[in-house]
C-alpha cells in the first residue's frame, strides 16, 4: 500500500471516529458551585435547566442562568465551561437585618412599615427595594407631597446582612392652588367647591389636609359632584372630566372639572309592578314617597327601594329583586318611576367569614349582622349589616362582600374583612359657659372592653359653678339580646348661691336598660337611687329654702319612649320626634313624687343648607303625701331653655332674698332658624336667629306667703352664632325679652366653650 494510501486510510478512519470523540467531551461529568454561603449547593443545582451527565448545552446554560437570576437569591451570576465541568460562581443577596426610616415626620413610621414589601430576614434585592421605594413616593403623593425624595441607604453587617434604611426628605407639601369648573351655568364655581373634598390652598386650613393635593381625593370629588346634581334633579349630569395641571414651579396643581348639568326634571308618575304570587301592588304604593311636581332625588329613589325591599321582606318574600325603571319626558322635564319587583335568584347565606379581627371577638361584629348561617340572601340586609358593623367605630376599614360558593350554586358566602383602630380614648377638656363657669375635665373611656364591645367611661370634672364625677358601663348586648344594658355610679356638686343661695350635694347610682322596638322607636328604663343635700345655705337665704337644708334619698324608676324620624340626631335637616318620659319616686327613700315630661320638634328644610327647626316639651310634677318636692327637683327655666333670661330666671321668687324656689310645671318652646353666613364650610361658622317662650307654675302651696309667682308666658327673641372652632364648639347667642315679669332675671348675652384634647 503506498504511502498516499496509507495516509488517506488514517484520516478517514479519524474523520469517522471525530463524532464519537466530539461526543464523549461534550457532557457534562460536573457541575461545581462556587460562593455559596447559607444556600445549599444542591439547591442552586435544583434550579438550573443542566444536569450532570447532560450533553453541554448552550441554550440550556442561558436558561439556568435566567433561572437562577429569577429567584431573587443572587446578586451575580456566571457560568463557566472548563472541559467536562461547568462551573457556577454565584454572589448571594444579602439578609435583610433590620428597616429603619430616616427623616419622616409627616408620615408615621407603622403606616410606613405597612406601605413597603421588604422585612427583617427577607432576601435585600435592588428590584424589591426600588418597588418599596415607589410604593412610599406614592403613599406620600396621597398625602400631597409630590416634592418627596427617597434614597435608600444598605450598611454592611457580618454573616451577609444588612440594614436597610430609608432616607426620606418629605419636602414641601403640594397644595391646590386653584380649583376650576367648565360647563356649569346652575350653580356658581364656589357652590360647587363647597361640596368637593379637595379644597383651595388658604391660610385657615393649617389644621386640615384637604388643601393638599391627592389624586384619590380628586377621584372621590367627581363622585361627590354626581351625587350632587343628582339630589337635585339633574338626571343627565355627567362629569366630562377631572384635569390637575401642575404648576410649573412644581409647588401647587390647578384643578379643572369640566361638567355637563343637562336638563333638571321633576318627580312624574311612580307606580309599582309587581311580578310576585298574592302581591297587590296597591299595598306597596304608600311607600312611594316621591311626590309629583317635586324636584327629581336620587337619593330618595334609593331610599324607596330600601324601604320595598324592607317591606317585601316582612311579608315573606325573601328573594326579591326591585329596579327602578326610570322613564324622561324630556318634553315636560319629568321622570316617570316604575318601580319593577320581580323574584331574586334563591340563594342562601353559607358561612360568614371574618378576618382581621385582632382583639375584637367574632361575636361582636356577628351580632351587628341581620342575617346569618341559612337565610335567604338578601342585599338589602348586607347593605344594612355593613352600615352597622362600621357604626360600631371600632374599625379604621371594614369591607363586607359576598361571594358565590365552592360548594354550591345556590350559597353564598359573606366575607367580612376589618382593619381594628384604637377604641381606647383620653381626653382633657377645657371650657368656659354662663351656667357653669370656668370649667377643667379629664376623661378616659374604652369603647370596645376586652374585645367584647362594652363600653366604660370614667369623667371628672371641675368648676367653680359645679363639681362631677361619673363612672358609667354598658354592655349593648345583655344576655345576648338586643337590650342595652349599664349602671352609672355619680357624685356632684352644684354651686347655686347667686340663684337660689345654696349648694347641693349628689351622690348615687343608677342602672338602665334600653332596646329598639322598631326602627324609629326606642323604649329606656332606669333605676336611680340617690343622696341628696341642700347645704351651704346662706343665712340670708329665703326661709322656704333654709327649711330644706340637710339630707333626703330618692329612689325612682323612670321610663322614656323616642319616636325618631329625624335624618340625623346630631345636626337635622328634615324629620321629626317624639319622646315621653315618666318618673315615679317614692320605692324606698323620704320622695314621693310622680313626673311626666313630653317633648318633640319639627324641622324644615327651607333652602340649602337653611333649616327650621319648631321644638317644645311640657312637664308637670305632683307630690304624694305630706312631704314638700324637694327644690332639687322642681323645674326652672331660663339659660339655654329660655334665652334671654338668667339660668333659673324665670321661677317662683321669693319676695324678699329674691331667690328661685322652682315650680312644679312648666312648658317651652323654640322657632329657630340655622344658615349659613356665607363663609367657607370648613370654617365651621353658622349663623341663627330664633325665638323662644315658656312659662311655669306655682311652687309647692307653703303656708306662709311672700313668693312672686306667675304662670304667665314669657317671650324672647335673638341671634346668634356658633363656631365648630379647631379647640372645640364655641356658641355666642344674644337674647331680648319681649314678654316678662317683674321679678324674672334677664340675660342679654351667653356664651359656651368647650373642647377637648
């Protein structure tokens, strides 16, 4: 074989051999990992796309190393190919030891902690910090600071931790500079910004954040806007749109709303259609409390099927659906209401699920629930059940929503989620009026005891006109009823030298009972027994006062029965009540006495924001047996229940010390109007003109005469203002007698402070 031969033999034989060759120093015999610390070395081989005993692989490499990236473990990583070994050199992300935050004044550092992802002992990465950060901007960005700046600061500690700290410069808060509308020709740019939220920048608001600029706020404002126009009849309104421009020094944003009033229609025909098995439609119809010719009221539509809802429910029909159908003639400028009932789909209340609740015990939020385990559902219930758990104010969030079942298609389960807030208050108080004088109070209450929602309070109070002490305790569902029960425990002192020419002195107890027996009445009772002592009596002091000094106990059980249809107790607009109340004391004790008091009010709404509010009540006492009323009881009048006349200016007197001896009936009255004065709201100025009358009886028949008495009316007129002020509610009021007796005791001015802190 010759040479060439030979030659070209060898190299095919090779050439042949080369794949086979190329084949065995291919794979990968192992893989080795390099800079692990506290992560095992077979957890970073779990992760990656390549195997030992795997043919190396470019496209497999690329995966493992995208893998091991995406875990989050590792600050670096590289992969090496040395023969038939690959080599992994990681760089571990550090632990995180502790989060610290720099420079927050504005924000608490819990509210902060909640905002942001990472935690102690969490793997540091740059991308969840970068995260964190944003989340904080954003949160400081709700509060209108939107000049904020947050660098985060890593120190190196042993073992690969670290601590992480937020440097945070709050900046300057962002106010709203301006607050504009487009396309309103009803109502006047600063009606309109009376109802928003978000307010323009003033130097009154330092106690208020609504000045500051947050895109939430706005949010909610194009809400509040619609609300508006709805209420009063502007069925077509729509918000175009909600622009905030900032300013181009980046200090303030103006704020543009761009709105489309429509037409304003009136209340039309409303009728019921009732797809129901045995339901007349005529038996719903009183409830349809829309009239024709009044302006349209969303909000009343919604109260309407409320109330259908409701009244379906008492009937028996427990799934019902009611949709209003609203018709416009538009050529009338009408709304036609067909209100459409129809039956619901069946389905029934699962399970109630309740989280969140920390120290609040399951029962006490369940309790609030008009439904439970096995009714039908009912939307009209949940929405009233979750009105109810966020009356308790036990919760900075509660969130009730029902899902469909897992397990069933005709369940539902009802989630409720609650955020707890402190229930635990201490307050002072500091205050000033013409009855009490100079006034210093310290209380402390815990509203949801334990967890199981009781109620207790501690008061004391201390002025030159009066001294008191109170320790109350309710329980709100006693024996796990609807029945309000508690005692109260009392000591006061009353200084009444400049009325009456002594001092009394109270000291008792109290237990009471309380319970809804519907929506708008509600029935109390009350057990007292109590001390009391006439002292301190001057020795001027009119002869049918010094004969009462010493020590008498009463022991009375008292009732007292509210109709209330107001639409709110605190500052009424619309509605009425009704409220009687009888005492009886002579169950144990040296008073025997029977008192009947009945009082009541109507209000008016005569314009925006303009009320009439007509109230009155009567009472009459009648003693049993030979002893005297005591004066502690009688009535008087005068101060806040007749302005324009002195606290107990209007009372038998006697002729000669000219003290008050009280009477044993009396009736008043009030006509007042409340209005705005045209300032901003939040100010919380409000103006009132009003009128007032009254009159009492005789005192007790003494033997001896030398008392000024008359039953006659007396009349006063006024003015006033009242101030929602920052340090509390501040009450100015100026009263002229048009109608008085001689003997009576005038006050031209009167004025009540008081805040807490």
């Amino acid at each position: 074989m010759s040479f060439v031969r030979k030659t070209a033999l060898v190299v095919g034989l090779l050439a042949a051999a080369a794949p086979a060759l190329a084949q065995d120093s291919g794979r990968v015999r192992q893989i080795v990992v390099q800079g692990t610390q506290r992560i095992e070395v077979e957890t970073v081989k779990s992760y990656m796309a390549l195997a030992e005993g795997d043919p190396y692989d470019a496209d497999r490499v690329d995966r493992s190393l995208k893998t091991l990236y995406n875990t989050g473990l590792f600050a670096d990583v590289a992969i090496h190919h040395q023969g038939d070994m690959v080599v992994v050199r990681v760089v571990e992300n550090p632990i995180i030891n502790r989060i610290a935050f720099e420079g927050n004044k504005r924000i608490k550092e819990e509210e902060l902690t909640q905002e942001t992802q990472l935690r102690s002992r969490v793997v540091y990465t740059r991308t969840k910090v970068q995260n964190d950060v944003k989340r904080i901007l954003d949160l400081y960005r709700r509060n209108g600071r939107f000049a904020a700046t947050i660098e985060p600061k890593i120190i190196q500690l042993e073992q690969n931790r670290v601590d992480l700290v937020f440097e945070i410069n709050e900046g300057q808060p962002t106010y709203v500079k301006r607050i504009n509308f487009v396309g309103n020709h009803k109502y006047s740019d600063s009606r309109l910004r009376e109802v928003l939220m978000t307010k323009e920048e003033r130097w009154y608001r330092f106690f208020s954040s609504d000045d500051t600029y947050d895109p939430d706020r706005v949010t909610y404002d194009r809400e509040l806007l619609r609300r508006f126009f709805l209420k009063h009849g502007y069925a077509d309104f729509r918000v175009v749109s909600g622009v905030a421009e900032l300013t181009p020094d980046r200090e303030g944003f103006f704020i543009t709303f761009t709105v489309d009033e429509g037409e304003r229609y009136k209340f039309g025909t409303a009728a019921v259609n009732a797809n129901l098995r045995d339901l007349k439609a005529d038996e719903l119809n009183p409830l349809l409390s829309s009239k024709p010719g009044d302006w349209y009221n969303a909000d009343q539509v919604e109260d309407i099927v409320q109330k259908l809802t409701d009244a379906l429910g008492s009937r028996g029909y427990a799934f019902v659906d009611v949709k209003p159908q609203i018709n416009r003639d538009r050529d009338n400028k009408t709304i036609n209401i067909t209100y459409d009932i129809a039956e619901g789909p069946r389905v029934y209340v699962e399970r109630i699920d309740i989280s969140g609740n920390v120290r609040t015990l399951d029962k006490v939020i369940r309790r609030e629930f008009k439904l439970v385990e096995g009714d039908a559902f009912n939307t009209a219930k949940l929405r009233r059940s979750r009105q109810r758990v966020k009356d308790l104010n036990f919760f900075e969030k509660a969130e009730v929503t029902n899902v469909p079942s897992e397990t069933a298609p005709d369940r539902t389960v009802i989630k409720v989620d609650v955020q707890e807030k402190s229930t635990g208050e201490l307050s002072f108080g500091v205050g000033w009026s013409t009855v009490a004088g100079p006034l210093v109070e310290v209380s402390m209450r815990e509203r949801n005891l334990l967890g199981r929602g009781q109620d207790v309070r501690a008061t004391a109070s201390v002025g030159t006109k009066q001294n008191q002490m109170v320790f109350s305790f309710t329980e709100p569902y006693f024996l796990d009823r609807q029945l309000a029960a508690g005692f109260d425990v009392f000591a006061t002192t009353r200084k009444l030298q400049r009325e009456s020419s002594y001092d009394s002195n109270s000291l008792g107890g109290s237990l009471r009972a309380g319970y809804q027996i519907s929506e708008n009445l509600r029935q109390d009772w009350k057990y007292t027994l109590k001390r009391d002592q006439v002292e301190n009596v001057s020795s001027t002091a009119s002869t049918f006062i010094r004969e009462q000094m010493g020590t008498s106990v009463m022991s009375s059980i008292q009732q007292t029965l509210l109709w209330d249809y107001r639409d709110s107790k605190v500052e009424p607009t619309e509605g009425y009540f009704i409220r009687l109340n009888n005492e009886i004391a002579g169950l144990g004790g040296d008073q025997q006495f029977l008192r009947n008091n009945v009082g009541g009010g109507q209000y008016f709404s005569l314009a925006e924001q303009v009320v009439l509010g007509l109230t009155g009540n009567v009472g009459v006492m009648t003693g049993f047996g030979d002893e005297k009323i005591r004066i502690t009881e009688r009535y008087f009048l005068g101060g806040d229940t007749l302005r324009g006349f002195a606290n107990a200016g209007v009372s038998p007197r006697d002729k000669v010390t000219g003290d008050a001896l009280g009477g044993l009936w009396q009736y008043a009255g009030s006509a007042q109007v409340k209005f705005p004065l045209g300032l901003p709201d939040e100010l919380g100025f409000g103006g009132q003109v009003f009128s007032d009358f009254g009159s009492i009886g005789e005192t007790e028949n003494y033997a001896t005469g030398g008392i000024n008495q008359a039953s006659t009316i007396r009349v006063s007129v006024g003015a006033g203002v009242t101030w929602k002020s920052p340090m509390g509610p501040v009450a100015v009021d100026i009263g002229f007698p048009l109608k008085k007796e001689a003997f009576d005791e005038r006050e031209l001015f009167r004025f009540n402070f008081g805040t807490r802190f």
